[in-house]
C-alpha cells in the first residue's frame, strides 16, 4: 500500500541480514533513514556485514528487540528468520540469549515516527501493535507486517486486523504470496 519515497524513516523490526532494508535505503535515498532492528547476535553481524558491504550509510542496525515492554528478554536464537522472543514462540528452539528490548512507541520517541514499518518477529507483531495501540491512533504510520504465524490457536492475520481497525486504519491481509501478510494504513490515506 506504500512505496517509501525520498526522504522517509523507515523502520526494518526484524531485519535478519537486511534484504528488506537494502530495497528500503535505496528507496529512501540519501535524506532518508532505515532503522534496522535485529536482536539475534547470530544474525546481526550479517546485518551490519551487509550494510557494510552494500555501502548503506543511510541504514542504522540496531540489536534491539522492538516488543509490547521495554528492559530484557528471553530471545530465542537460532541464526535464522525464525528466531524470537521466546514469550511469543510455539516451537523449541537450541538456544537462548537475553536480550535489550524497547516498545513500538519507545523506537519511535528514539528514532523519529516512521512513514513505513515493516514487522515481521515471528507472532509477537499482535503483542506489539496491542501495547501501541493508543499511540498509533494519533501517529498516522503506514505497515506492512508478516501475519503468518499462528497465535492463540489461528493465523495472527485477524488479531492484528482488529488491533488496527481499533486504531482507525484501514487494513487488509492476503496469502497470495503464499504467506499471509498484512497492510495497515491511517484511514484515509
């Protein structure tokens, strides 16, 4: 529903090695900012490896955990896309590591009100959108999130579709891409 133009924050919450925030630097250009969250210390040096490599200098890697409080956390690490908070994980995971944790509406308060976020940690989007749900009714900020992990029994898909209908946005999700994904938008926009 968005495409970052010139200029724009954007904020990568889950950025693993950074193939969502190479598409968003060079969309943004050099006014614009990427702020690419990535609290796995199996992943993150891959994410700054490829900031490096691909010359980002308008993307800030960050190993912090976006999540609905702020302190430290249980992190489940496995070097993959698939790592998580390990409050919101189903599966098993071989490891763990505590790890810094901020709040959606904390990022923003650090980093600048984002034009886009992109969110995708593994089904702890609902806990996150829930915690910002007062401050995202009064900071218009355009989403798009991976809602294909299951929460409470179903796909994530429908919580966060309420969260944000709450919140005044319109919303829609589709699997066309073979996961659900969904989008959020102030009303109106």
């Amino acid at each position: 529903w968005y495409k970052p133009k010139a200029g724009d924050i954007v904020f990568d919450v889950g950025a693993y090695c950074g193939v969502s925030a190479y598409h968003f630097s060079k969309s943004v250009g050099p006014t614009g900012r990427v702020y690419a969250f990535e609290p796995d210390p199996l992943n993150f040096p891959l994410l700054e490896r490829n900031i490096a490599r691909h010359n980002l200098t308008n993307v800030v890697p960050l190993q912090i955990a976006v999540s609905d409080s702020s302190g430290f956390a249980e992190f489940c690490t496995e070097g993959t896309t698939g790592s998580t908070l390990a409050a919101h994980s189903v599966r098993h995971y071989p490891g763990s590591v505590r790890v810094k944790t901020i709040t959606f509406e904390e990022a923003c308060e650090s980093y600048g009100v984002p034009t886009l976020a992109k969110v995708d940690i593994e089904g702890a989007e609902v806990a996150v959108i829930g915690a910002a749900a007062v401050f995202l009714k009064s900071h218009p900020i355009h989403f798009t999130l991976d809602t294909s992990h299951t929460v409470a029994g179903e796909l994530s898909n429908r919580a966060i579709e309420g969260l944000f209908t709450a919140c005044g946005y319109d919303v829609e999700s589709s699997d066309e891409s073979g996961l659900m994904t969904t989008w959020a938008r102030p009303a109106g926009h």
